[in-house]
C-alpha cells in the first residue's frame, strides 16, 4: 500500500505540474474538468426502464416492424445527452414520435470467460465483469489491446466459441433468455462487402436473405437502413474495393456493414471496433449516426480502443477493462472523476480515451524504460514515471470499494427482479429463397467483376487458339494419331490450369459466406447450391466457345453429336475443377497457398494422365494407385479419344486395315466398349459431386471452426497480459 500511495502521489503531482501551467487558464469547455477528490452523487436509476405502469400508447402500423410511442414528457436523464454530447431538441408535451421497435436492456453479471489451455480451461480473459445497457444508449467497453473487450463483447452476445466457457448470467430484459434470429445483429471489426454492387442492391440482396416475405416489402425496410446510416448520397454507388480502382471511402463502407444489421431492425446491436481504421472526421461522423440510431429506441453496445474528446462526449456508459479486470463500469463523467478520485486527474487539453489508456496500458512501462535516462527540451516527460501495474491495482481497488460499483450492483438488481417483454425471432428467409437470391447475385456479380470472369473467358479463349493454331491441319491419317492425342491433352490440361484464375473469386466468395454464416444469413448448403446454379451458365459459356474453337481448327471428326459430346465432356471437366478450387480454397482461404496446391495437384495430374506414360506403365504403389484414378484428367482425355477413334479405322498398306483403338494402343489406354465414353462421363460428374460434398463438409465444419480457432487464437492473446 505504501507504494501504490507513493506512485499515486507522484503522478498526481506530475499531472498537476504539467497541467495546471500558470500560463494555462483553465477552460469550462471541457466537460471533463473537475476538482480531484471531489465528491459526488452515485448513478441514478431515473433512466432505467419499468416494465409495468408506464404511460406508453401503442399503436402498431401494418407490417408489425414501426410503432407510434406517445409518451410523456421523458427523464431528464434519458432528454439529456450524458457526459456533454450533442444535446437534443426538446419534444412538445403529447406529440407523437415515430421510432423503430424498442431496444432490450441487457445486463451482464459475474461474467468470467476462460480459454482452453493445453491441459485445462485456465486462461481468464475476462473476469467477473458486471455491466448492463439501457434501451436508447450507447455502451462502450474500452481498454488497450488484448485487455478482453471483443471477448466480453462475444460473451454478451452469446457468440464465442465451443472451446470457450462462459461463466456468470446474462439477462435480457429481465430474462435469461438466448437473444433469438433477427433480435440482435452483430457487426465485425472486418466485414466483407461485395464491391460490383450498389449500396442499395448490397442491402436488398441482404434483407432478401434475412426476412421472410415477399421481394417487395424489402424495399421500405433498405430504404429505412440507408437513411438510419445516413447513406442516401451513397445509395447507388458500386461499393468496389477489389475489382474497380476506387471504392467507397473506409468510413461508409464501415457504415453500409452496419446497415446490412439493421434490415432485420434488430432491439440490440453490437459492434466490434466500429472506428476501426477511421481517421477522426470519419470517426466522429460514425459516432453521430450511431448515436442518431440510438435515439430511436436501440440498444448500442460496442468495443473501442480510443477516442476523441468529441467522440467520448457521445457515449452515454463506459466500461473499462485491463487485462480482463473491470476497472470502472458507468457515466463517461464518473469514469473521469472515478480517475480523479484514484490520484489521476486528466490534465487539461488531454482527450479523456487518452488520460486512461495511458494509465492502464502495460506497454507504456516500456517506454517509462526509455525515457528514465533522457527526457526532452521541455522536460514533458516527467509526467510519465508511474509503474502501469500499480495505477491498475490503485484503480481496480478504488472501484471497488466506490459508490459506483454499489449503484452498477443495485441497479443489475432493479434490472432483473421483473422480467420484461420477451424478444421474438421475426422469422428466416425460406431455403428456396436463399437459393435464388443467392444464383441471382452471383450471376449480377459474373457480369460486372470482368477481372475474375470475363477475363478468365478471354484467357481461355486465347489459350484455345493458340493450341488450336498449333496442332491445325493434321488430317485422319494413321501418322496424325499420336499428334492429335497431344493436341487434345494439351487442350484438356492447359485449360483446366488456366482456371486456376478463378480461385481468386472462390475465395472472396467464401470470405462473403463466412460473414453471412456468422450471422446466420446463409448456410453451406444455400451457398453451394446458389454458387453452383450461378457458374453453370458462365462454365458452359466457357465451354462451349471454346470447343468450338478448338474442334474445327484441329479438324476432329465432323459429326453434331460428336461436337456435342465434347462440348459436354469439356464443361464437366470444367466443373470438376471448379469443385477441387472450392475444396482447396475452404482448407486454405488464402490466394497464395490455394494457388500454389492447386497448381501442385494439376502438376501431378498431368503426370499421371497417362499421356507422358501409359497408365498401365505407370509405377503402381504410388502414380497408378490412387493417383491416375483420382486426377480428372485421365478421364476427361480417355473419354474425347473414344469419342474420335472409336468405330474408325485406318488402312495399313492396300490389304490391311486396323481400328482406332488398335491405332491408340501404343499412345493412350482406352476401352474398346463403345459405350465406355460414356462412363467416363458418368465418372467425371460424380467426381464434380464428391468434390462438392467435400466443399459442403468443409464450409459447414472448417469454416466455422475456422473462426473459432481465430476467434480463440485472439482470446488467448488477450490472456497474455493477465498471467
């Protein structure tokens, strides 16, 4: 005690030394400004909500999603901004308010969050926090990195991983209840946006896949998203990003990620990080949208790292983590004089986010090493000599023992004695539904992104020329056999390689499904069965230009169902390749390492296609089993040569005469059965089967399990400061 006492004393010194000048004459601009020591009220509960005997009038409009309030005239705790933000314009006595669905107070108690270790779940990253949040507020939870503020945040929201335990209670109006579908949204510090769509055609597409209902009641509620988010200059800009040179702006895109949440018009909304790589225009312009949205009713409840002092005037509660410990948990203006009460007053010009970072952030110890031995021309630096350890411990054990965390105590009481109205799940989107919104925004998506698709077309294309070009005039003698088995595999392996391309657009594909997963917009099934109904027209565009192409220039035989056949056979070896790009994108998801295993696979294919080698020459432990029989290769090849040379022949001198397959027995194995072909047709479309079955499992299992082990590997980072 004599060295926490001693370190508080010396840092209210410095502070005071360097924040009183006598030059410096203290403005009542800032809001923040108080006497430290001084005392003061506890929280009040004038602002929390009564389940019963209210005097509210509801009058609910057709559709069930807006509600008509007629109230008295409010608390004055609930008509003032806290902590000096904007103020708001007052409301004449039985005037009538339209606002969205009512918000939910949610009220956390003895939350404790443990991570799995190597043996037992030891790791704490959050330790018996206790918080609530009030219908019409803004609740930010905030502390340096890796401190435990998305955890407990995931933790409110019931969205951590399986491999994460949840200790302490959770309530919900009063109940403890799981938030059902549609009753909250959640927005992630990194969302995924789809750049070739407009901001409106972004959030239509997004409601389609939430709401249940016909197409046209969609309209009203994206309208609705883009005026809450302020959007309405935005609305029909492509939102780019990755195909186009220039997108939206980081801070818009950052508001459309919010408002593909509100199309479900939700009571709760959490947010991850919402100023994430906002400069402080951008920033303070998000903050004042969101708190324009929670004055219609809406719960805000979100993560930050730091603020400006306009933007820390916006929030209504604070809750301050370090190292998973709850340092202060109410008002903006009490967490200021909570510091000052402790021995650390904000100096004056210093933004409030500021002050308490740098007093709870162990990384600054390394800079107090840096800096014992110099200091600068001003001598600034001696306001920066306190061990962080120990402002921690002050902090925590004057928060403790305080009037605010009675009043947070009492109040978590008065919240969950009376259970409140319970939260209702508006209801999915069909299956059938989800499907085709899904085909129809991916073939607008193959239409416009002319670098993933188009490109990959006229690639193609080129490439069927040039190998068309090469092997063109060969003729239907015996001598041109070997010649045209080459210009067929050639054609088969290059092409297949030269898809390869398209693993860029699989990849953001899965990115945008697992956003939509995690959310519960989309499932592995939909978004398989959406991706495939969508390709299949570009495939066998693909397809089909290019065996044109290549048929009449090398001058294979000219019979329709012939062409045909090779037309099919292509697209089929086309959509195998794009299942194995979904296979090894889904274990990957990322371009680098999917590119260099799919080019590896295609490599040892190729190899054992039985081109270079027949397959019966093949060495048999490892090239003839399993490979020849898995690469698609094979198959694709053997069948385009059955359908050339089978039921030919060629004559050998003036007497002798001999069948195609007599004439390929040398160059490639194939089957005398006519109708083997055909069979191996039938092979390729159950390889293009189990490849998708194979992507079904792993976008259903890896994904998300994916996402836990990040959202774990993340949570254990936060415990690395606790031990």
């Amino acid at each position: 005690m004599e060295e926490i006492q001693s370190q508080s004393d010396n840092y209210r010194s410095s502070s005071s030394s360097a924040s009183s000048p006598a030059s410096r004459v203290p403005s009542s601009n800032f809001f923040y400004l108080r006497k430290p020591g001084s005392l003061r009220q506890p929280i009040s509960f004038e602002d929390s909500p009564e389940w019963e005997d209210t005097d509210v009038d509801v009058r609910v409009e057709d559709g069930g999603d807006s509600i008509h309030v007629a109230t008295t005239p409010a608390s004055p705790s609930l008509s003032k901004l806290n902590s000096g933000s904007l103020p708001s314009p007052p409301l004449p006595e039985g005037a009538v308010v339209t606002r969205k669905l009512a918000g939910a107070s949610v009220v956390w108690r003895d939350l404790t969050v443990t991570i799995k270790g190597k043996r037992k779940y030891s790791d704490k990253v959050v330790k018996s926090s206790n918080g609530y949040a009030l219908p019409g507020t803004m609740t930010v939870i905030m502390g340096p990195g890796k401190s435990g503020k998305s955890t407990l945040l995931r933790a409110i929201a019931g969205r951590l991983p399986d491999s994460a335990r949840t200790y302490g209670e959770v309530f919900v109006n009063g109940a403890k209840s799981h938030m059902p579908y549609g009753s909250y949204g959640f927005v992630e510090r990194e969302t995924t946006l789809i750049g070739s769509l407009t901001v409106r055609e972004f959030l239509y597409y997004s409601a389609l896949l939430q709401l249940p209902g016909f197409f046209c009641q969609k309209r009203s509620v994206v309208e609705d998203a883009i005026h809450a988010m302020s959007l309405g200059d935005y609305a029909n800009k492509l939102i780019g990003g990755h195909c186009y040179m220039k997108g939206l702006p980081s801070g818009e895109r950052r508001r459309v990620s919010i408002a593909r949440e509100l199309v479900m018009r939700p009571h709760i909304l959490f947010l991850d990080e919402p100023l994430y790589h906002l400069d402080s225009v951008s920033a303070l312009l998000m903050m004042v949208t969101l708190k324009k949205l929670a004055s219609t009713g809406c719960t805000l409840i979100f993560t930050i790292y730091q603020s400006s002092t306009e933007v820390f005037g916006l929030f209504d509660r604070i809750c301050l983590l370090s190292n998973g410990n709850t340092l202060f948990f109410g008002e903006t203006l009490a967490c200021l004089q909570h510091f000052s009460n402790a021995g650390f007053p904000c100096p004056i010009m210093q933004s409030p986010s500021d002050h308490f970072l740098r007093a709870i952030n162990t990384d600054f110890d390394r800079i107090i090493a840096m800096c014992k031995n110099w200091q600068d021309d001003h001598g600034d630096l001696s306001s920066v000599n306190m061990d962080t350890a120990v402002a921690i411990r002050t902090l925590e054990a004057t928060y403790k023992s305080s009037a605010d965390a009675a009043a947070v105590e009492t109040m978590i009481l008065k919240l969950t004695e009376k259970e409140g109205p319970t939260l209702k799940s508006r209801g999915k989107a069909s299956c059938g539904t989800r499907i085709a919104v899904l085909t129809w925004r991916s073939l607008l998506i193959m239409s416009r992104e002319w670098k993933y698709y188009w490109l990959r077309l006229i690639l193609c294309m080129l490439l069927t020329l040039c190998v068309g070009t090469v092997f063109s005039g060969l003729g239907h003698s015996l001598s041109s056999v070997g010649t045209r088995v080459a210009a067929i595999f050639s054609f088969i392996s290059f092409a297949s390689l030269l898809s390869i391309a398209g693993v860029l657009a699989h990849i953001k594909e899965i990115k945008i499904y697992a956003s939509e997963k995690s959310n519960q917009h989309s499932g592995a099934l939909v978004f398989l069965l959406g991706q495939l109904l969508s390709s299949i027209p570009f495939l066998f565009l693909i397809s089909i230009s290019s065996s044109l192409v290549f048929y009449f220039l090398v001058g294979l035989r000219d019979d329709f169902s012939l062409l045909m056949y090779f037309v099919l056979n292509f697209f089929m070896c086309l959509l195998v390749n794009e299942g194995l790009m979904l296979v090894v994108a889904s274990v990957w998801q990322d371009i680098f390492w999917s590119i260099l295993t799919l080019v590896s696979i295609h490599v040892v294919m190729m190899l054992s296609a039985g081109y270079f080698r027949i397959r019966d020459a093949l060495p048999r432990p490892l090239w003839t089993y399993p490979i020849s029989y898995i690469a698609f290769h094979t198959y694709s090849i053997q069948g385009l040569l059955e359908n050339e040379y089978l039921g030919t022949s060629f004559a050998v001198g003036q007497v002798r005469t001999i069948s195609g397959y007599e004439a390929l027995q040398n160059t490639y194995d194939i089957s005398r059965d006519s109708n083997s072909k055909w069979e191996n047709l039938l092979i390729l479309f159950v390889m293009a089967a189990v490849y998708r079955l194979l992507s079904f499992f792993l976008l259903q299992f890896r994904i998300g399990t994916g996402a836990s082990v990040r959202k774990i590997f993340q949570c254990k980072q936060d415990t690395s400061n606790t031990r």
